[in-house]
C-alpha cells in the first residue's frame, strides 16, 4: 500500500469527526460512537491491530476517561459548593466592580487566570474552571466555553510546570542518536532542549500576543446583541496590553528559565498588572458592552448549569478575599504539587493503576485521584464549606453540590467512553502485525510529501493535528517530535525551530481537541453543541498555525537562522 493511499486512510476518522460535527451538525453523543466503530474497523482491516490490541487500547481509553471525569467533576462541584455559600454573588459583585464591560471581563478570567491555571496545572484545567466562573458571572454557557477553549493555546507549551516540553519532547525525540550528533558540534543535550524552549516561547510570544483580542472580537461577533466585530476591535488597546502582559514575562522566562515556569510567571505577573490597570480605567473603552438579556438568547447558548443572581442561596454578605480563597487555594496547591518532587510523588503515590492492559506491552493506564487537578479542586470545595457556610450546614452544601454536579457529569461520560478509547486506538496503531506506521504517522508522512521544502509551513499544522487526536500538547509532541527532527534533516533545515513549530502548532491543537470541547462543555452543563463550538475555534486555531507557519518559513528561508545540527 502506498504511502499516499495510508496516510488518506488515517485520516478518515479525523475526516468523519469533521463531517459529522461541523457538516451535519450531530451532538457528540452521536457522532464519537460512529467514530470509534470506523477507527476500530480502521485498526483490524487496514492496520492488522491484534483483537487483543484493540481491546486493550478501548479498555486504556476508559481509564483515562475516568481522569477526566474526575477533573470535570472536580470543577463543577467547587462551582456549585460555591453556588451555595453565596462566594459566586461576592465574586460576580467584585468583578463588576473591576469592570462591567464583558470583554474586560473575559479577559481577565479566561486570559490572565486562566494561563496562570495551564502553567500550574495543564489537563484543560483553565476551561474547566473559568468557563464555569464565567457562566456565574453571567455570560452564555456557549460563550464561556469558546473562550475557555481558546485560552488553551499560547499557554499550552509550558503548561503543567513544562511538561509538553519535559515530557513530550524530551520522550519523543531519540536522545542517544542526537546526542551523539550533537557531540560532533559541541553541544549537549540540555543546551539543545533549551534552543527549542528559546524559539518555542518566541514563536508563542508573537503569535499569542493577539489571543486576547480574538477572543473579544469573537465574543461580540458571535454572542453581541449587533453581531459586530467592530465592538471587539473597540478595546484593541487593552486588549493589547493583556496580551502583552503575559507574552513578554512569558518569553523573557522562557529563554532565560527554561521550559518549567513561563506561563506560570506570564499569567501572575498579567493578572496583578492587568487587573490594577482595569480598576484605574487603564486603557478602558468609553462604552461599557454587555450581551442582551437571558430571555433574549438562543436555546442553544445556555447549559443546565444556571448561576443567577437569584439562585444563589447564600445571601449573607462575604468579603472578596473569603469568597475567592478556594480559587487561591487550587492554585497553591497545583503549584506545590507541581513544583515540590516530594509532594508530587506522595500524591502521586495513591494511584490505580493497569500496567500492559491484557498483555499487550506499552498499554498502561493509571488514576491518581490526588494528584489529578480534580483532587485538588475537591479539596478547595471542602475547604469552601468550612469557612464560608454562613449558618448553612456543611452537610445541606454537601449534598446539594454533589447531586448538581454528578448529574452534569453523567453526560459527559457517555460521550468521553468512546472519543478518548478513539484516540488511544490511534495512537497505539503503531504496533501492528504489518510494520505499518500508526494512523498520525501515516497522516504526518502524506503531509510532508505534499508540501515539499514548503514543510516549515505545515509543521505546525501537524502539532495541531496531534493535539486534536489526543487532547494533548505532550502526546502530541512524544508522537511527531522525531518525525519533525528527520524532516528538517532530511530537508537541511534547523531542526530546533521545525521541532518548536511541532510545539507550538501542538499547543494550538488544543483548542479543536474533540475531547477537550466535551469536558468543558461538561463543566458549564451544555452538551450537544460541540460542532457548533469547534466552527469557532477552528478560526483561531487556523490562525494560530498559519501564522506560526509563516513566522518558521521566513526565519529559515528569510533570515537564513541556523543552530546545532544544521
């Protein structure tokens, strides 16, 4: 079989998610069961996957589907735990009192905190908690999740205390071989690694800088009373500054830290000058905007997760230092059980795990309830019901914040136990009995042999085209690292910036991650919409790639840069 006709093949299932979602519009719930049964068919027919194999990768998928869960359950049980103590109120007051202005908003919950959450956490825990924040402070279920979506993109590289770096590159690329290589020239490995961080936080630092202001125009454009891009492009200049603010720390502790802390560093450092600068009217639109009333709205735009001033059952009135403690206290913990390799591995260490699934070497699935972000936020729940209860009993909190939140989760579930058993059953295809490359090799080998020496501009197309398979930056990089390594070899050019291309277009990928829509959706209570929320972020994350495409084509066939093995 050509290698043509394989890489077509491979991506049929991308080519039905596609056609299903975004063309006939079908709800998720329908259209991953169609999906799995044409990538299982895929796997035993045309890549000569084992039975064994294939079970194994359905019952992998599972697994990691209960991580998942755990997360989004996680999120939504703080959101509700804080629904009734009454911080949502306190909360929803205070940012009114930053600014009214939606778009001031967003930005702030979904840009500067929410990077702050991937560089702590990773795992889609930024729209898992702002999209359901931004819901309570009053935006459109299908809004908030937009926006969540679209904050997992400049971030992303850096995410989990660098892990897409650390772990993704560092795994996916043949340290012995290029060590050796690298010898021969005078560097080492760690140097090497560093380059890619230097021109991965570069590449994310131009081409992030205007997410806060995609995000706004998009917000009015597709949520606005007028429908009107004009109303985004109104706060160009503090949008601008926002972005900003986090891309120039980020990049400077990119280069100068390496890969661990730069959106760490990035979304602190913007929410406390971002934040400060909207209270001083820093830059400020002179027309405050707002969406239409709820009555107003398309049945499509709301979730079952409604948080409204009225629904709000704690009226005693809170402090904003009382009622924002459980968000400060997630993040702590993220960061010390990110940073501390003590905490880690004790954490760590309480796991349920399934080593080499019915035999079949390399399947492993683990679930470590501590130390996934959902531990983490249920312990910020529980911490929310002993200091801000407010005569309320712990128990009536409890109970109404677990059956809210287990309800939500219920369909999610359904959903996740067929996309994420689909993207295992990709992702594992690589051992089969014909020596056949798995399904995102095989796609990724089509797009190099069509685009020629033109391959900077695709590399991160196929980052993104990982990340949209498996719903992760790291796994996408631990798949196609060495591909792009060989590519740029092959084609003379520097591998360090075609391997930061592979990175950054990955970190965009984040943003159409099938499974990534579903858990956020999840978190706000709207399932059946994930079609009409992938059609928004397609635009972004088309912009995302292109863009870095470019910048990589100008600075290796424009500037003529160079590095270590070129």
């Amino acid at each position: 079989m050509s290698e043509v006709t394989l890489g077509l093949l491979a991506l049929l299932p991308i080519g039905l998610s596609a056609l299903l979602l975004l063309g006939l519009q079908w709800p998720a719930r329908r259209a991953m069961p169609a999906v799995l049964l044409m990538t299982a068919l895929l796997a035993f027919f045309v890549w000569d996957m084992s039975g064994q194999r294939i079970a194994a990768s359905v019952l992998q998928g599972l697994v990691v589907t209960v991580s998942v869960l755990w997360i989004v359950f996680g999120a939504i049980f703080l959101l509700n735990t804080l629904k009734h103590t009454g911080a949502i109120q306190t909360i929803r007051h205070g940012f009114a009192q930053v600014s009214p202005d939606r778009r001031v908003q967003a930005i702030i919950i979904a840009w500067c905190f929410g990077t702050f959450l991937e560089g702590a956490s990773g795992f889609g825990t930024p729209a898992a908690i702002a999209a359901p924040l931004l819901v309570a402070l009053g935006f459109p279920a299908l809004a908030a999740v937009m926006i969540g979506m679209m904050v997992q993109s400049t971030p992303v590289s850096f995410g989990a205390v660098g892990t897409p770096i650390i772990i993704g590159v560092n795994n996916g690329l043949d340290s012995t071989a290029i060590t050796g290589l690298l010898a021969q020239e005078g560097w080492t490995w760690a140097q090497f690694i560093q380059l890619i961080t230097t021109n991965v936080a570069v590449l994310h630092a131009i081409v992030g800088t205007l997410m806060p202001l995609l995000m706004v125009i998009f917000l009015t454009r597709f949520f606005g009373a007028n429908r009107s891009w004009k109303e985004g492009f109104a706060i160009v200049p503090f949008a601008l500054f926002a972005g900003l603010m986090f891309t120039l720390p980020y990049a400077i502790t990119g280069v100068l830290l390496g890969p661990e802390f730069p959106s760490l560093i990035g979304g602190l450092f913007s929410l406390a000058v971002v934040v400060n600068a909207a209270k001083r009217g820093f830059l400020m639109p002179a027309k405050i905007w707002d969406f239409e009333p709820k009555a107003q709205w398309p049945n499509e735009w709301s979730g079952i997760l409604h948080i409204s001033a009225e629904e709000v059952v704690g009226k005693h009135p809170m402090s904003q230092f009382s009622a924002w403690t459980p968000y400060v206290l997630v993040a702590v913990l993220l960061v010390i059980s990110r940073v501390f390799a003590d905490v880690k591995a004790l954490l760590s260490s309480i796991s349920i795990g399934w080593s080499d699934i019915l035999g079949e070497q390399g399947v492993s699935a683990s679930f470590s309830p501590l130390y996934l972000p959902g531990g983490l936020l249920l312990i910020a729940a529980l911490a929310a019901m002993v200091i801000q209860r407010h005569g309320k009993s712990r128990q009536h909190i409890f109970n109404s914040a677990f059956k809210e939140s287990t309800k939500t989760v219920i369909g999610a579930g359904f959903v996740l136990m067929f996309t994420i058993p689909m993207v295992r059953l990709f992702i594992n295809s690589g051992v089969n009995l014909s020596a056949l490359p798995s399904m995102p090799m095989a796609s990724a080998l089509l797009f190099a042999d069509l685009f020629g020496d033109a391959f900077p501009l695709i590399s991160p197309t196929i980052g993104a085209l990982g990340a949209f398979i498996a719903g992760s930056n790291t796994v996408s990089n631990m798949m196609f690292s060495q591909f792009q390594f060989e590519a740029a070899m092959n084609l003379h050019l520097s591998p360090v910036i075609i391997i930061a291309g592979q990175a950054v277009g990955a970190a965009a990928g984040n943003m159409i991650a099938i499974h990534n829509v579903v858990a956020a959706s999840a978190t706000v209570g709207l399932l059946g919409q994930e079609g009409t929320t992938l059609r928004k972020t397609l635009l972004p994350t088309f912009y995302y790639v292109a863009l870095s495409g470019v910048l990589m084509m100008l600075a290796l066939y424009g500037l003529n840069l160079s590095g270590p093995l070129h």
